[in-house]
C-alpha cells in the first residue's frame, strides 16, 4: 500500500473536484422553477430545454473516456470545472427557451467531462492508495449539491436576485476548480480502450445505475415544481425538497461502507428501493406538509448507495473485463440521471406531474426484483 501522506495532495483534489461538480448542480436545483417561468414554458417544452442538458453531456462523455486515457484526467477535470463556473451565471438571464437550452447543453458538456474524468482520476487515486475511496468522493459531489441548492435558496429567501446569487455561487465552483490545480496527478497517458456496448448481467447493471441516477435527476430538476404544484412551500422555498433530499444522501453516503458490511448487498437493494419508492408515496399522498416533505429524505436515504453496491458487481462479473463493464454502467447511469428529466416532462404534459412521479415509484421497483439477480453476478 502507498504512503497515503504521499497521495493526500490529489485526495484532497478529487474530493474538491467531486464538490465542484456538486455545488454546480446544486445551484440550479432552486433555479429551474424561475427559469421555466421566466421563458414561459409548458411542461414538455421545459423537458425538451431539459434535455439540451442531457444531450450535451451524452455527447460529451464518451470523448472524454477517450481523451482521458491518452492525455490523463488533470487538465479535462481543470477546464471542464472552469467552464462550469463562467456558464452557470448565464442561466438566470436566459430569455427564452432556446437560449436556455443552448445554456443548458454546454453546462452538460461541462458537468459530463467533469464527471468522467473526475471518477477516472479518482479511480486512480484509489489504486495508488490501495483502498476504497469512491464512496468518500461521491459523499462529497453530496456534500457540494447539499451546499450549493442551499446557499441559492437562503440566498433567494434574502432577496439577493437571480443573477447575483448565482454568480456567487459559480464564484465558489472556480475557487474550489482553482484550488485542485497542484493537487490533481498528472497522470500517465496510453491507449485508449474501445468503447463497449453493455450486454448480459452488465446490460441489467447498467439499467439499474440508469433508473437510480434517473432518479436522481428527476429530484434534481422536477422536486421544485413539484411541491409547487402541491402547494407544500412557495416559489422562493422551491429547493427545499432537493435540500433534505440531498441531506439524506450525505448521510446515508458516509455511513454507506458499513452498512453494507452489516446488512450485505442484497438486503440493501431490496430496503434501499422499498425505502425510495416508500418516499415518493408519502410526496404523494401525505396530506401534512412536514409529512409529505419528509417523502424526500426517504428517497435520498433509499436511493444513496445503490450505486456503489451496482457498480461492484459490475466489477466482479466476469462476462466482460472489469474495467470495460464498470466504463458501460457508468456511462448509462450518466445518461439517465440527465435524460430522464425530460421524461418526466412529457410524462407531466401528457397526464400530470404527480402521475409522473407514481412512474418513477414503479421504475424503482426493479431494484427488489433485480437484487438477487444482481448479487449473483
């Protein structure tokens, strides 16, 4: 095992470089409700502007796989950080839903680089160290989301503005970007690996990571309009539902290393999706507010490491090599926390969008049914 002194520079790094990605993400949680309104946008039209984001990053990811293998992580993690940072104050002034989607598609350009080179980083981190460290990094990208939809919605509570606020915090994504500058490895190029099409136990796999980075996005992008919509907070509290949500991930995130030792893989896919499914039910239905808010900490804790828990099984199946099955999950759990938004938007328009929330509760019900399948890999 490496010296970990010797590595705690690009530990320190990565870790940031996951908070970046985060508190990014974060800021525009609160956001979407103003800016929807702002363009005056119907819910499908809404989901198409949120699927510019989708795309952008879909279009980003597999290059950067490529790129990263030849040239190293380092200085895709440093542009596509920045890059977050000078685009994501461009969102508040958008003033129709074209400029808004044209925003949206290079911000996912940028978040999708950042996400793939940052994991490849990270995974090498881990190997220089020789021991887990992702759960702790993914814990960050929590923490930094936690933070960052925080700050905007006391920040927009205070009457600070749109603009404004979300200057700061873009401020504070390049502060953290330019602080991982002389932390990141510089790390050794070589050939690069083909791109893989999933198939078999990892083509289950990777729709499991799928659904749950779904999930996620849809939390993300829909949790605001939603309890709107439901009359649970005003407009200015809109990021409340993606706060607790995202409390609960980081909780559940740091504590995840044991409670998998504890209760094994199995039982946490099967309480993990019964707990989420257990939390849209309650948004739904709760006639008390504090109640049906509480739904969102139930999915957060349900949802927080059936990621990992997927990803090691793609690691030890052995119809494909680790390292190309692990790539595949990746990429499709990617894809869906970032198209599935736009989904739920259709879905919304075409019925409502509690209606399309009872469909996420259905598409998650594939983790209970799936998980012996999936410890069996």
């Amino acid at each position: 095992m490496t010296d970990t002194t010797t590595t705690a520079p690009a530990r320190l790094a990565t870790r940031l470089a996951f908070w970046a990605a985060g508190a990014a993400t974060g800021c525009c949680a609160p956001l979407f409700p103003f800016v929807k309104s702002q363009i005056g946008a119907s819910e499908s039209v809404f989901g198409m502007v949120l699927l510019c984001l989708g795309l952008g990053s879909v279009i980003a990811m597999p290059v950067t796989g490529v790129v990263a293998t030849r040239k190293g992580a380092r200085p895709i993690i440093l542009t596509s950080g920045l890059g977050l940072a000078l685009i994501l104050p461009l969102l508040p002034l958008s003033s129709s839903a074209v400029m808004a989607g044209a925003v949206l598609f290079v911000f996912g350009a940028c978040l999708g680089t950042l996400d793939v080179a940052m994991n490849v980083h990270g995974a090498e981190v881990e190997q220089r160290e020789g021991r887990a460290l992702m759960s702790g990094f993914h814990a960050s990208y929590s923490v930094g989301a936690l933070l960052g939809a925080g700050f905007m919605t006391l920040a927009l509570l205070a009457g600070l503005g749109l603009f404004l606020a979300t200057l700061c915090g873009a401020l504070c994504v390049g502060a953290a970007m330019v602080a991982t500058r002389n932390g990141l490895l510089r790390a050794r190029g070589g050939a690069a690996e083909p791109l893989v099409r999933p198939r078999g136990i990892v083509l289950l796999l990777a729709i499991l990571a799928g659904i749950a980075f779904l999930s996620e996005g849809v939390v993300l992008d829909w949790s605001g309009l939603l309890i709107i919509d439901l009359d649970l907070v005003s407009p200015t509290s809109a990021g409340l539902g993606y706060i607790l949500f995202s409390i609960a991930m980081v909780i559940a995130r740091l504590s995840g290393d044991y409670v998998v030792q504890r209760l094994g893989g199995f039982r946490l896919l099967v309480w993990g999706g019964l707990i989420a499914i257990a939390g849209v039910v309650l948004i739904l239905t709760c006639p008390w507010r504090a109640g049906a808010l509480s739904g969102f900490v139930l999915i957060g804790l349900g949802l927080a490491n059936l990621v990992p828990i997927v990803f090691s099984a793609a690691g030890r199946q052995t119809l494909m090599p680790a390292g190309l099955a692990v790539a595949a999950v990746t990429t499709t759990g990617y894809a869906g926390i970032l198209l599935g938004p736009a989904l739920i938007g259709f879905a919304a328009e075409a019925t409502s969008l509690p209606a399309a929330f009872w469909l996420l509760a259905l598409l998650l019900t594939a983790f209970p049914l799936c998980a012996r399948r999936v410890m069996r890999a």
